[in-house]
C-alpha cells in the first residue's frame, strides 16, 4: 500500500500490487496488437515477460527523480520490452516495433485521458481515482480489449485495403491525367478481339475532348446483364512502383467510382503483362 497527499491535501492511498497488475495488462494488450498489427511470431511466454518488464516502468512514478530522468528510464525500458518480446534482428525491425507500440500506446492513453477530463476523476501516472475508486479494472480489462480490437481490425483493413492503392499517370496524345489507382482483383475485363485489358477511368477526370479518339466499344457484365462500355486509347500509363505499361484500353465510367478516393480502377492482366 502506498500513500499521497492530493492538491487538497487529503490523504489518499494507492495499492502497489494493483497497479502492477493494471499496468502488466495494459502492457500486455498493448504487445499483443502490436504482434498482431505486424504478424510477429511470438510465444505468449515472450508477450508475458515484455509486459512483466513494463510493469516495472510503473514503480518509477514513486520514485523522487526529475521529468527527464523518467522520459530516459520509460524509453530504456520500452526498448527492453520490445527487445524480449520481439527479439533483436535489425535496427530497422527493432524500430518499427517500437513505433507500433508507441503508436497503440496513444490511443489507449488517450482513451484514459479522455475519461479523467470527461468524468472528472483524479490521475497518478495512469491510476485514475475518484472517492478512492480506481476505474482501470473496468477500462483495461473490459473496454480496453475491445478498443484494440477494434482498432486491430481497422489497421489490418487499411493496411489489406490501401496496398492496392497506386499513384498512376495516364498519357493520351498531349493530354496527361493524373489520377489515383485501386487494383481490383476481380477486374479482368479485355476486349473481345485483341484481348487488351481494359482499365476503367472516371468520366470526372477527363477534363477534354474524349470524343477526338478513336472509340471502341466493349462488352461488359453489370448487375442488369450485358451492356457495352465505351473504350479509347492510350499511349501508356504509368503505374508507381509497377512502370509504364502500354497496349490497354480505357473504357469510361459514367457513375462515379464508389471506392474511397479512386478515379480509376486497375486491370491484374496489365499488371502481369
């Protein structure tokens, strides 16, 4: 058991054992998505030690040291947790762990700090207390999994959704369009006769004349059955981190592009070819 004296000069007491516990699960939460957001291969007895060890961290904030000494031992002992729970295989590696774990670390931090202003409750460190009540046992053990979980998902999505995400440049005799890409896997529409692969542009991005090109039209597959789609020519398009690829068709959508942020929709057979 631990004792303080409040702003108020009340005394309060604090139990030790408890906020060892709080934080060795926060801890462990918090190695935990970062092995799942980065597909670590970690044994539980790995993740138990990381968060044993940022456990520890907690006893400094009873410690008389200054502001600076504790910001120098809290990042010595979260390269540690990293280090035990992950290993050691390169600086880069090691780095991209912590910044994971910093990362997740805000937003369960911030998620408490929203209660402490919110709901008027008392802090020390990250001990909340109201009337002597502390209210982590509710936050970690049962709102927090759930955050991060959460949390989890999105990132996996985001991470799955936006790596088909590309910068591209399309040129069509003096004209160049600037647009970003989404690889549609399902996308492998070609045109009957010479099997180019077809990519499909939003209409909103054509700022001239399409009508100055030859068109082909190009049968395609919709929720209404079969309909033709208006194709056109390109010199190239250039594709970030793909390069410039040549014999396509671009075929013109009338109704905008329902994917966050996408003007045209990529062909797999262009990029394989």
């Amino acid at each position: 058991m631990f004792f303080f004296y409040n702003e108020n000069g009340d005394k309060m007491k604090i139990y030790l054992d408890l906020v060892l516990i709080l934080n060795f699960i926060f801890d462990f939460l918090l190695l935990a998505s970062v092995s799942i957001f980065l597909r670590r291969n970690v044994t539980l007895t790995r993740l138990i030690l990381g968060a044993f060890i940022g456990s520890i961290s907690i006893l400094c904030l009873f410690i008389n040291i200054n502001s600076f000494e504790l910001f120098v031992i809290k990042i010595f002992i979260s390269i540690l947790m990293v280090l035990i729970t992950f290993n050691y295989r390169s600086i880069k590696y090691t780095l991209k762990n912590m910044f994971y774990l910093y990362t997740t670390s805000m937003i369960l931090g911030g998620f408490l700090y929203f209660l402490n202003v919110e709901f008027s409750y008392k802090q020390i460190g990250m001990v909340f207390y109201h009337n002597g009540l502390s209210i982590n046992v509710i936050v970690l053990i049962i709102l927090s999994p759930l955050i991060l979980y959460f949390y989890t998902k999105q990132i996996k999505e985001l991470k799955n959704n936006y790596s088909n995400y590309y910068k591209v440049k399309i040129k069509m005799d003096k004209h160049i369009i600037n647009c970003n890409g989404f690889l549609d896997t399902g996308n492998k529409l070609e045109d009957p006769y010479f099997h180019k692969p077809v990519i499909i542009l939003d209409k909103r991005k054509i700022v001239f004349d399409i009508n100055e090109f030859e068109m082909i039209l190009v049968p395609i597959l919709t929720v209404n059955g079969t309909s033709m789609i208006k194709c056109f020519k390109a010199d190239y398009i250039d594709i970030e981190g793909i390069g410039i690829k040549n014999n396509f068709l671009i075929g013109i959508m009338e109704d905008k592009i329902k994917i966050d942020g996408v003007d045209v929709i990529l062909n797999t057979k262009l990029l394989e070819g």
